[in-house]
C-alpha cells in the first residue's frame, strides 16, 4: 500500500499535474503575440480563408509566397469549429490556440524526459530534471505561443524522442521522418538541426541505407503534404520551401541585411548567457562546454551546434530564432550538473557552492516564472485591448492615440484585424500636447493611449488632466514594471497607458 501511494503521488506524477495548472494559467494570461509574426503570418492568414480578410489586409510574406500555410490552415480549422459552435470572441479563439499548444507541449515533454531520465542514476537529479523540464522559467511561456518557433521546437522534441529509443522497431525511423517533417514545415529554419542530426546518424550511429530510406520516407511524405496544403491555401501549385530559401539566401549572402537588422556574430553566444539571466545562463553556457569535452558524441549537442552556428552566420539575428532548442537546455543543465557532481563527489566545499547556487538560481527562476505566468506577452498591448473589448465592446470607441502607441496597429502599418472592434474610430496624435477638444467624439467611449516615454513631458502630461482624463490601466501590472527595473526584460519606457475620458 505504501509503495502504491509512493508510486502515485511521487514527484512524476505530482510534478506534471502541477505544470498542467501552471501551463493553463500561463495560457490564460498571456494575451497577444511575442512577436509580430506570430499574429499576422499565422492568425491573420487564416482569415483568408475564413472570408474575413482581402489579400491587401495581409502582410507581405503572403504576396511573397514564402510562409507555409500548415499552421494557419490548422488556424483556420480550429476558429471556423469555433465559429460554428458559437464562439466568437477572438481573445477565447485565441486562448484556445495557446491552450492547444500548451496541451501538445506537456505530452511531447513527458515522453522527452520518459526517454532521456534513464541517463542521470541520482534519484535527486532525476527530481531536478522534472521540474527544469517544465518549471525553467521561460518554458512555459513559450510553450502556449501558438508560433512557429514553438511548434517547430516541440515536434522536433518528438522526434528526437524516437531516436533516443533503444529498440529495434521497423517502423521508427519513418515516424521520425513524419515529425521531422512537421518541425520543418511549421519552421523552415530546424533544417540547420537536421543536418547535424543526419551528420550524428551517418557519423556515430552508423546508420544502414535502409534506416536512412524510411525516414527520408516519412520526412518527404510530409512535405509533399504540405506542397498540397500550400497549393489549397494559396490557390496555385506552390512549394513554399522553395520560395523561402530563395528569397533569404541574399540574407545568408549578407546581401539584405540593412532591411532587418544586423547583428554581430557572437549574438546568440551572447543572449543565451543574458536572457535567460546570468545565474540559469551561465550554468547552461557551462553546461555546454562540460557536454563537448565529456561527451562529444550526444546527440542533442550534435543537433544544437548546427544550428547556432549556421543561424549566427546569417546577419538578420533575434532571440525567438533559438526558441526551437529551449526544450533541450533542462537536459543539458542537468547534464552539465551531473558530470559535475561525478567529478567532484560530495566534498564539503562542493556542497556549500551548490546550495549557494540553487538559492540564487531558484530565486531567478521562481521570479521569472510568475511574472510570466500572469502578463500578456511582450509589453502587453492585448491587455489593453482586451480591457476595451471586456467592458466597452457593445459601445462605440474613439481611440486618440500618440505615435506608435495605437495597441491595435503597434507599427502604423497593417492593423491587428482580427481583434479589431467594429464599432471603433481612431485618432492619431504626434504627442499629447495635441490633446484637444476636437479630438473628443461625442457619444462615444473615448480613450488615449500613449507609451510611458510620452507621459514624461510634464507639460504635455498635464495637458491630459486639464482635458479630464483620467488614468484606467497600463499594459504592465506596477508590480511586474518594478521587477522588470532589476531584470530588464522589456523597456518599460514602452509599456502603454490607457485614460478615460471623463467628460467636461
């Protein structure tokens, strides 16, 4: 009996149940998109399909031919079942996107840990294992993002689940085909990690040209799927791989830079010790080098290396472009952890620089951890968004808003259509010295909405009081604006405040 109870409430089983209610909290909070192409070239895409949407509300990647239309076209399915059974709030239609992707991410964690816990023969660094996988920081945030980076990630997770069976099943390496090929249709990019993972398969496993058929088998079966989904969505014969690649090779070249960005090199080297905070940074970095020098032959070190190295080649560089590999940094802390431990034994001083450690590290990652789980993501425009739809969607709006600060069309450009009030009209303004009678639209809401950096004109900010606005929300809680002071994940200087008019 006591065993059966040890068995059932033992930390593999509590600790998932836990990161089930810590995932479906993290997805209910987190309104909006991290980044931009998360919304317009997935969500917003399906909306042509849906009817609800013309070509010309789209962004250019959908001219261009070059984002797969897997993932909006399994949008698409999701909001039109939802639509048919009545619900039509788009801040529920996109909850339900994060919440399938938080339910797909707690499945393929699981079976990646069932798979790879054998490797680590302390009891405690199992423990330390389980909760990494699930609770470092940043895990479950990006876990609920209904993005490419993150489905990509997950079902490349799956695959290397397959590969890390011991077993002589026929049919294994042609399911690792099929996922493999999901992971690159949702992201073009895993494609760097799966040339080292074929380099690790020819090069240390020795793989016979049979194995290497049945997964070039399921890999390319997928693909064309996917040419198919591509050829509906757009309405012509289409391989978007193709057009992809061939649109960003003058990127790799060096040649279209300045159209997005530069970055040096060392980018990546550099935000994998900074972003996730130096005290889960540093570790992982370490991590890394005690992986190379113990074991050089593993195969989640074969598969990562690629792909920062070929990534940190091409000049245009953001953070979200690692996101596919984050669900392989708890293996690889605990690797690193447990090699140490090895090395060292259980000296005394040992001990003391690892307690000092934990605390330092729980401290980061606990901290992290909750402030993710309950702000919308990024600065938090949708929570702005959201405030209006909640309380004011059956009313008309009038939206005054400084230069970019509208939460509805971040950019001046293109707006978020899909959340879009129909009964709303806005207005623009260079600053809130503009702020005026005219701009007031009577018998409707009105609203201002402005960066913090507009507010610090206290000439211009006093202007707002005198026109009888009155404060109603920012987009970042204060207590989450305060820490962010320490941590610096975000500018606070961007974080949106919204005021009410409150008459004359």
């Amino acid at each position: 009996m006591h065993d059966l109870l040890k068995q059932r409430f033992g930390y593999k089983n509590i600790i998932p149940l836990v990161a089930v209610a810590v995932f479906f909290i993290t997805a209910w909070n987190s309104h909006g998109f991290y980044h931009a192409d998360e919304h317009y070239q997935i969500i917003e895409f399906a909306g042509i399909k849906l009817g609800t949407h013309t070509p010309d509300e789209l962004a250019w990647e959908y001219g261009a031919q070059i984002r797969p239309a897997l993932q909006p076209s399994i949008c698409f399915v999701l909001l039109k079942v939802l639509n048919q059974i009545n619900i039509t709030d788009p801040y529920i239609q996109a909850f339900s996107l994060r919440l399938l992707t938080a339910f797909l991410a707690l499945i393929f964690i699981r079976s990646f840990i069932k798979k790879t816990e054998g490797q680590f023969e302390n009891n405690n660094t199992k423990k330390i294992y389980y909760l990494l996988s699930y609770f470092l920081w940043f895990i479950p945030v990006i876990s609920v993002r209904f993005s490419s980076e993150t489905w990509s990630g997950l079902f490349f997770l799956s695959a290397l689940t397959l590969f890390l069976i011991k077993d002589k099943q026929t049919s294994k390496p042609f399911l690792a085909g099929i996922l493999l090929g999901f992971s690159f249709l949702f992201r073009f990019q895993i494609a760097f990690a799966l040339i080292g993972l074929l380099l690790w398969l020819l090069i240390i496993e020795r793989v016979n040209l049979r194995y290497l058929a049945k997964l070039a088998l399921g890999f390319f079966l997928i693909i064309f799927i996917g040419f198919l989904i591509d050829s509906w969505f757009y309405g012509k014969p289409l391989f978007t791989p193709w057009n992809y690649f061939q649109n960003f090779y003058s990127d790799i070249m060096g040649e279209s830079a300045p159209a997005f960005g530069t970055t040096p090199w060392y980018y990546y080297l550099s935000q994998l010790l900074k972003l996730p905070g130096y005290f889960i940074g540093v570790p992982l970095f370490i991590s890394f080098v005690i992986l190379i020098i113990f074991k050089p032959k593993n195969l989640i070190l074969w598969c990562i290396i690629p792909f920062i190295i070929i990534h940190s080649m091409i000049s245009h560089k953001e953070e979200r472009f690692l996101f596919p590999m984050v669900y392989l940094f708890p293996y690889i802390l605990v690797t690193g952890y447990e090699q140490i431990r090895i090395v060292f034994k259980n000296k005394i001083l040992v001990k003391l620089v690892n307690y000092f450690l934990a605390i330092l590290f729980i401290s980061t990652n606990l901290t992290g951890l909750i402030v993710m789980a309950q702000k919308s993501a990024g600065i938090g425009r949708m929570a702005i968004t959201k405030h209006i739809h909640d309380r004011y969607k059956n009313r008309p709006v009038n939206l005054i808003y400084c230069s970019w600060a509208n939460p509805y069309n971040p950019w001046n450009g293109i707006p978020e259509k899909f959340y879009l009030e129909k009964n709303m009209t806005d207005r623009r303004i260079n600053n809130l010295c503009e702020l005026n009678d005219s701009l007031i639209v009577s018998g409707a809401v009105n609203f201002l909405v402005g960066r913090k950096i507009d507010f610090e004109n206290q000439e211009c900010s006093n202007i707002v009081h005198e026109n009888n606005f009155n404060f109603e929300k920012q987009s970042i809680p204060n207590w989450i604006e305060c820490i962010n002071e320490k941590y610096k994940g975000f500018e606070n200087k961007n974080i949106l405040m919204l005021y009410k008019y409150a008459g004359k």
